[in-house]
C-alpha cells in the first residue's frame, strides 16, 4: 500500500475517532491487529462494544466507503471481534458493528452507519 494510501487512512480514522468521542463513545483500541486481521477502532457506548470499520475515500468514484465493506470483510472483522471479546473476557457485553465512511475532498464528509451488518 501506498504511503499516501496509509496516510489518508489514517486521517480518516483520526477523523473517525474524534467523530465518536463527540458523540459520547469511549474509544478502547485504535488498529487492534490479530494474526486474523484488524479493527479500525473498538469503542463502548452504554456497555455496548462497538466494533468500527472506517473507509476513507478522496474522490467519488468507485462508489461510497461505506459499499466497500463486503462480505468477506465483515467475517474477517467478525473473526477478529471474537478473538478480541475472548481475549479481553468481554462476552457479556452487547456488540455492534458500525462503518463510517469519511469522504475527504473540498469538505470532509463522515458518514457514520450504525449496526451496518
């Protein structure tokens, strides 16, 4: 990947974190990274633990952020939650996904979905 790749993403992700702690979210972890793959960042919201994938998109084609997290993405983010709740003893807690698409042109857009899959 792309030094300027990564760097977008993690301005996106930045973003993204700043987006949820105005929100009232407690961030836990930012680039969890498992031998299965990473989160972007794990939050809680009223004992609920929110498992957040951000997509950073600089132009409009190749459709939204958001699109982007297919099927094989949301099992791999899945996999990797497990490993995390059981690592950290966690199961009790409710669990979400979410996606936030953040679009960085001449204006910064974030779009945030909630329970996204």
């Amino acid at each position: 990947m792309s030094q300027e790749r990564l760097q977008t993403g993690r301005k996106g992700e930045n973003l993204a974190v700043r987006f949820l702690q105005q929100k009232g979210y407690q961030i836990i972890e930012q680039n969890y990274r498992t031998r299965f793959g990473e989160i972007d960042i794990v939050a809680s919201l009223n004992a609920t633990i929110v498992f957040v994938e951000v997509r950073t998109r600089t132009t409009k084609y190749g459709g939204t952020g958001a699109e982007s997290v297919g099927f094989r993405k949301q099992n791999k983010i899945r996999q990797v939650a497990r490993y995390y709740l059981y690592r950290k003893h966690l199961y009790q807690h409710p669990v979400r996904f979410d996606v936030i698409s953040v679009f960085i042109g001449s204006t910064i857009r974030l779009e945030h979905i909630v329970a996204a899959f």
